[in-house]
C-alpha cells in the first residue's frame, strides 16, 4: 500500500511546489479518513473540492513556472496534468453521485499518480527550475539580459524589468 502522506521521497526541492504537494497530500488523506470513518461534521463533497482545488492550483502554478523558464518539456507535463485533471473529475462525478467505491477509486488513483508524478516528472522540473533561477541569479548579478533574449517574467508570467525601468534590458 503506498503512503498518502507526503514524505521527503516526493520532495522536488523547490519549496513553493513541495508545500503544494504537501497540501495535495493532506487533502487526499482527509479524503480517505472520510471514506474509512464518516464524520458527520463533513461532507464528501466539500473534502472532494478541496481536493480537487489545490490540485487545480498547483497544476496551473506549475504551469505558469513552466512557461516562465521556457521550460523544454512542457507540452508533455502538461499533458501528465490533462490526463490526471480528466480522471480526476470522472472519479469524483461517480463518488458525488453516491459510489463510496468511486471515493475509494479516487483516492488509490490520486495516490498512485501523486507517487510517480512527484518522483519523475515534478523531480525533473525541479532540477531544471532550480538551474534556471540559479541562472537568472548569474545574470542579474552579471547585469546582463537572458541568453535567449526572452523578457523576465514573474511566477503568475507577468513580464517584469529587473533593473528598473532607467536602465532597462537595452544592454547588450
Ligand atoms: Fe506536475
Ligand atoms: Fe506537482
């Protein structure tokens, strides 16, 4: 039986994306506890929103990291998103219509896919994410503009100029 909490097995080293994973994780066992032991104080379908809430957050904050450092592999990450995102809301349909074996189906899904998504996918980003600002540090520090000539964007893509708009990016 795989774990449903997080543990330093799933960490990708960007702190941002680990305390999200965290989150992901507590919400999910929060789920199962539900399912094992009803509470009456809750309801299955505000456990499953929250659930479903932070996975749609941290897919779409990933996704804007991505865009952000031009990240090689986003087409087919985002892909692993579309597909966990689509069975996801399928599973959750069925428990929400009454099938405590859809609870059940979501939870051992999301388990699974949280333990190789963390370990491969997210572990790879992270490698790369933490290059690239280890990068973008040498070339504030260099004053000088990205080598592929993009603009800087923030973590939301909101472009943004790091010197100040007196200097600007015009150096070359
Ligand atoms: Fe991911
Ligand atoms: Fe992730």
């Amino acid at each position: 039986m795989r774990s449903l909490k997080w543990t330093a097995s799933h960490a990708v080293w960007v702190n941002d994306l680990d305390a999200q994973h965290k989150e992901i994780f507590e919400a999910l066992g929060n789920l199962d506890r539900f399912l094992a032991e009803p509470d009456p104080s809750k309801s299955v379908s505000d456990l499953a929103q929250s659930l479903t809430d932070s996975i749609a957050d941290h897919f779409a904050h990933e996704e804007r990291l991505m865009n952000a450092a031009r990240y090689e592999s986003i087409r087919w990450h985002k892909q692993l998103h579309r597909t966990a995102t689509r069975r996801v809301r399928h599973l959750v349909r069925a428990m929400n219509s009454g099938s405590l074996e859809g609870g059940r189906a979501l939870v051992d899904y999301l388990r699974n896919w949280m333990d190789e998504h963390t370990r491969i996918a997210d572990r790879m980003l992270g490698a790369f994410l933490r290059n690239e600002r280890r990068a973008c540090t040498i070339m504030l520090q260099a004053g000088t503009k990205p080598l592929n000539g993009g603009g800087w964007m923030d973590t939301k893509g909101t472009p943004f100029d790091p010197f100040g708009t007196s200097r600007g990016l015009q150096q070359t």
